[in-house]
C-alpha cells in the first residue's frame, strides 16, 4: 500500500492464537501492528506510541478490557475500539457500547465480515473518513413496515438494514457502524429523542435524521436536540436521497487549495 502514514492498530488478548491470527490479517492489509497480552502492556504501549484503531478482548485477567479502554483514551482521546468477547451476551460489552466502542466482535470470529470492516475502515482512513459512495451503511428505524419496505427499495444500491423497533435498533448497531440512521420520532417502543440519546453514546460518529409525520408535536424536542434537519412523512425519494447527499458532502474532509 503506498501511502506515506500506515493506520496503527495494537491487538490486546490473552490469548496468543487470536493476537497472531488478528496480526496475520491486519498486517495483510497493510496496517502496522502491534500486540499486547494484557491491558496493563496494553496501557503502556500507549503512551509510547498513538494507536488509530484497538482491538480489545473484553474479559482478560488483572484489567478487562472496558478498564484498559478507559486508561488508554485518557492518553490518546482520538483512538477506536473494537471490542472482543466469547460471551455472546456480557454485561461489560454493553458498558463498552456506552463507552463508544464502533464495533463488537464475538469468538469465535467470522472471518468475511471482519475482513470486510477492515477494508472499509482503510478506505476510509486514507480518504480522510467521509461518508462515500455505496459503502455507506445506513439504519432505518421505524415501526411502519410500509415506510421500511420504502427505504429498502430506494436504497437497494447501498447496505441497508431496516428495523422496526427500538431494542432492534440497538441490537443492530452494537453488532457494526452504521453512517447513517434514519429514526422515526413516534416508535411503538420508545420515544425516537430517547434511542437518539442512546444511538449517539454507542456510535457517536453516526448522522441520525429524524423522520415524522407530527412535527407540531414534536417541534419542541427537534429543537431542543438542535436538530435542524429532518424528514416530514409522507416521504419522497427525493427527499431521502438528498438528505445522504447532504450527509455526504457535510462529512466530507476540506478540499486543499
């Protein structure tokens, strides 16, 4: 890979098959890696060195993973986690959604879809990390199937995910990053500013757009969230391809002159 400044990763894991398996593939990528076996080595590497991105094991003996998160983002307020647990369901994965992890990733790996980030996050690395093109990932979250079946056939061009209540929003983006939610205000479950609140402290980098047919009723909270932008149903395709495209351009990294 040509490129002047290679992404800078730092495996942490007690075990030593996955820090050399996750070395092996992030090193075929081009990233320059290193490996810790503990969160205390892992501490230490980083006020030595600024990694971009971590990968954390959840669960490690002397310091867990959600600890070493937290002392390591005291030094480098700019690093990524992705976090890695054997426990399909662990109380410390959901503390490192709160704390801002992008991803969670459960052993034993699948191997196509962490190959798959990979490649997308390097991509977005060296273009300076805007939303582009089709390999943007985006969320739909209303209780309306007929809205849903809407957005699906729209945006059939890009990764979509269309979901129907709050607690499956929450299940999907604690599974990847997604660039783009767009999040009914009025939800069966749950008030849409709420699951806001929440989707922001798990992926604070997504764009939420919210969408509504009762903006009167809700003008308040709009406002109140400083949002500026948002979708009055019924909804038009226009309308929806324009907000990404708005989304893009806003994201995008300033041109040098």
């Amino acid at each position: 890979m040509s490129v002047e400044k290679k992404v800078k990763v730092m495996v942490v894991d007690d075990e030593e098959g996955i820090r050399f398996f996750l070395k092996l593939l992030l090193s075929q990528e081009g990233l320059s890696v290193v490996t810790a076996e503990n969160g205390y080595k892992a501490i230490e590497l980083a006020k030595k060195d600024k990694f971009d991105l971590v990968f954390l094991d959840i669960r490690m003996p002397g310091i867990n993973g959600v600890e070493t998160l937290r002392a390591i983002r005291e030094i480098s307020p700019e690093t990524e986690y992705i976090m890695m647990s054997g426990y399909a369901v662990d109380d410390l994965m959901r503390e490192a959604q709160k704390e801002g992890a992008i991803l969670m990733l459960e052993k034993p790996f699948e191997f196509a879809p962490l190959a798959k980030f990979i490649k997308d996050y390097v991509a977005e690395y060296y273009a300076g990390s805007p939303i582009r093109g089709e390999n943007i990932k985006i969320l739909v979250v209303d209780d309306d199937k007929n809205e849903l079946d809407f957005f699906r056939k729209l945006l059939a061009g890009y990764t979509v995910v269309t979901v129907y209540s709050a607690k499956e929003a929450l299940e999907a983006i604690g599974k990847q990053h997604f660039d783009i939610v767009f999040l009914d205000i009025m939800l069966s479950d749950t008030n849409g500013t709420e699951l806001y609140d929440k989707i922001l402290k798990i992926s604070p980098k997504t764009k939420v757009t919210f969408i509504t047919g009762y903006y009167e009723k809700y003008k308040d909270d709009l406002k109140r969230l400083d949002i500026k932008c948002y979708l009055t149903k019924p909804i038009t395709e226009n309308s929806v391809l324009s907000e990404i495209e708005r989304i893009k351009a806003s994201s995008a990294p300033p041109q040098k002159s």
